[in-house]
C-alpha cells in the first residue's frame, strides 16, 4: 500500500476543519507537527527498500493511533484529520509484502505495504587476520558494550513538544565517503553491512546537532570509539561515532545545530571521519533519507 500524496492544495480546507475542531473543544494535544508537516520537504523520503523508511496514511483519528512493527513500536505524526507511521525497514528485509499492526481506539487492523529489492555495493578486502578475528579479551569488551548499547537502541521516548518538522541538518560539512549499505567481505568472511553514513572531516571539526534531541549515551567503544546517542523522540535515535571530544553529558538537550562533539578517529578506523547513525524503530536506516534533497 503506498503512502497517501500530500500536497499543498489540502492546507487551506484542513485549516478550516481544524479551526471549527479546536473551537468545539475537539482538538487533542499533538505528540508531533501538524499542518507543516503536510509538505513533504519536511519528512524523510518515502524510500520502501531494505534500509529505506515507509510513510504509511493512517487516515483520520481523534487520537494518535499506535503502530507496532512486529513487536516494536514505530514512530507515529501528524494530527486527528490524518495520522502517518513512519517505519524503518531493517537491511535485513526481503522484497515482498510486508505488514504493520495499527491499534485506533478498540479497533485493530493490519497495514500492508510492499518493500522493493535494492542492490547495494560489495567490497571485497584482503587484510591481516587479526583486523578480523578479535582476541578473546576484545572480544569480551565488544559483548559487553554491545548489550549496553542495545538498551539505548530499544528506548522509545515521548517526543518534545517542539520537535517540528523531521528533516535534518547534516551533523559535519565534508564528502561522504562511504554508503550506508556497504557490504564488506573480509577474507572472505561476510561482516554487516555498514550502517550509517561516514563524512570525511578532519579531526577537531565540529560536529552539530541535526535535528532537537537529548543526550542518552556518551561512551568510549572498541568499535565505534568516542560515541555519542541522542533521543529524537519516539523510537527515532541517532549515533555519532570515532570521535576526538565529546562537549555534552547524558540529559543535555540539544537543540539543531548545536555544538556537542568533534571529529576523530577512535576505535576501530583507518582515518578521522564521522560515522553517523539514524534509526526508527531498533533498525538502522540511511541517513540520506532525512537530509533536504
């Protein structure tokens, strides 16, 4: 099922319908934008692919309906004359048919919606043996910051009142160089798909908040290096990893475009750059579907 089209031409009846709503005493308080959040310049892209995000119409509601993916809860905006779930689809996911559960009130129903293949680039490597097999007190300290990291995955917040329109500001300037999806082969041996996006910047370059959020995790991983998390709201996080300094601490509420980290080149990595993580719904999804196109 594809999402319902949003268009400008709608805002002026929708306008009015609201108007005469809130003067009956029917409007309810709204978790995410409302009327703006009609322009479609202001939501991540509609992108139905293994690593992509869905819009799905909800249609109208007098409250928030609440949407789970399997057992997950997913991000769910807009306001009582149509409501919208946005989804992340795990990399993981096959083309085919796919489905939503959506609970209104007393009544439930499945939405469906078809995800697309998508082709993503391999690379295969040659490297050192010890690049690739962790030695056991390594790997021990992976498991661990590994189970932490999952409680910060799993959290799904209230929204900010003030949250406003989804789109972000790209965290650093620099040329992104390398793409979410990448499959890399080390030695023949398969590893994830790589996750989030990396930008090229040199180490001591700022990094801002792209989108308001608070500070839930500030770390220092095998991995990801100096790492940062922030709460978006609703299920929606994102992760800044490889840094040199990290200028916040867990609670600090950031609005976009706030300074609060700089580039490095901790943890596992050849080079100084961001790696930046967006997710919905506990699965990482590309970050350039948030950006302005």
């Amino acid at each position: 099922m594809s999402a319902a089209p949003l268009h400008f031409s709608h805002l002026p009846s929708r306008r009015r319908a609201m108007q005469a709503l809130a003067g009956m005493g029917a409007l309810a308080a709204l978790p995410f934008p409302t009327l703006a959040a009609a322009d479609n310049g202001l939501w991540p892209q509609d992108s139905r692919v293994p690593g992509g995000v869905a819009r799905l119409s909800l249609g109208p509601a007098p409250q928030c309906p609440q949407v789970r993916s399997g057992d997950v809860p997913v991000l769910v905006l807009g306001d009582m004359i149509e409501w919208t779930a946005v989804v992340g689809i795990p990399l993981s996911t096959k083309p085919g048919s796919h489905t939503v559960q959506v609970q209104d009130g007393a009544r439930e129903r499945t939405l469906r919606y078809q995800v697309q293949d998508k082709k993503y680039t391999e690379q295969r490597l040659k490297v050192s043996p010890k690049t690739v097999d962790l030695a056991p007190d390594d790997l021990a300290r992976h498991e661990r910051e590994r189970a932490h990291q999952q409680t910060i995955m799993e959290r799904f917040s209230a929204p900010p009142p003030d949250l406003g329109p989804l789109r972000m500001q790209q965290p650093v300037p620099g040329r992104r160089s390398s793409s979410f999806g990448l499959r890399r082969i080390f030695n023949g041996q398969a590893r994830n798909p790589h996750s989030g996006m990396d930008i090229a910047a040199a180490t001591g370059t700022p990094i801002v908040a792209p989108l308001l959020g608070t500070v839930v995790d500030v770390g220092d991983y095998f991995f990801n290096g100096g790492t940062v998390w922030l709460d978006h709201g609703a299920g929606l996080l994102s992760m800044y990893c490889h840094l040199s300094r990290t200028d916040c601490k867990v609670g600090d509420v950031l609005r976009t475009g706030d300074r609060f980290c700089q580039v490095g080149a901790t943890g596992r990595v050849t080079g100084p750059h961001l790696h930046w993580g967006v997710m919905l719904n506990r699965t990482m999804v590309d970050p350039a579907l948030f950006l302005a196109a």
